[in-house]
C-alpha cells in the first residue's frame, strides 16, 4: 500500500477514531473543528485507502477469564516455503495465538498468546505448539505486568 498523503485534519480525525471508534461524524466535527459533512468525506477517504481498515471493540480479558498472557519465542527446525507455510496455517488457525511476527534475531517467530490460566497454557504447549513438526524449539514468557499495551499509532 502507498502511503497516503493527509494533513492536519485528517491526522486529528484518526486520533480521535484511535480513542474513540464509535464518534459519530457530528462529534468526530466538534473535536477536528470541520463540519460533520467534512468529516464523513474525510472519513470515507480514509476507509477507502485503507487507512482505516475497520472498528472494533476493545475487550478486557482479564474481565472475560483470560487471566494469562504469554509471550513465545519458536524456532522451526528447517525452512521453505511449504515448511513456512505450514506453520503460518498453523499459526493463523488457533484462536490462543493473538499476534504472531516472523522476526529477525534469535527466533524465528513470536507469539502474543492468550489463555484463560497456567494449565490452559500448558495444555496449549504441550498439545499443539510443542508436537507440531515444524516446531524445534519454544521459548515462553509469562507476562507478569503490563507496563504499556498501545494499540494505536503515535500520529503527528
């Protein structure tokens, strides 16, 4: 995708989107100070470059009985295309793997993963993660305390 050129106003139309998804486009109006027709213009362009790509909801997991988050670094035991594939299928097919990086480094790749406690998490590496062929190895972080957890972008 390339990048889209916006100015002042479309960068405070998507911080406020960033805090608040569901603005109608006469509040979106008083907090960028453009007309409400200005902003459902300015709001469609952006949808439709792809620079907004959807709304959501933000759930607490704690409040949803997912008390464990887990951080997981894996190597793959050989490469290609197939073998990478594979693991992507994997990877994109269980709902305890929240995000997932192919990263540079000592890993391979990275898992954001959620669970609802310690013997879901196990039950997870034990039964899936560990016995996958790909997999040679797992390395796992247990998050103790979120310090941070920014799901936007820092715009100008």
């Amino acid at each position: 995708m390339q990048e889209t050129r916006m100015d002042s106003f479309d960068h405070a139309i998507l911080a406020a989107l960033q805090r608040d998804g569901t603005m109608t486009n006469a509040a979106l109006a008083e907090v960028v100070n453009l007309s409400a027709s200005q902003c459902s213009r300015r709001r469609a362009a952006l949808e439709e470059a792809g620079v907004i790509e959807g709304y959501t909801a933000r759930l607490n997991p704690a409040a949803l009985g997912y008390g464990l988050r887990a951080v997981i670094r894996v190597n793959l035991r050989s490469h290609g295309q197939g073998k990478d594939d594979d693991f992507a299928r994997f990877v994109t097919g269980h709902p305890m793997i929240r995000s997932a990086f192919s990263v540079s480094g000592d890993a391979d790749y990275v898992l954001d993963i959620r669970a609802r406690d310690l013997d879901a998490f196990a039950d997870f590496i034990h039964r899936h993660l560990l016995p996958h062929p790909q997999v040679a190895q797992v390395r796992s972080e247990i998050v103790l305390k979120t310090l941070k957890d920014e799901r936007g972008l820092a715009l100008p």
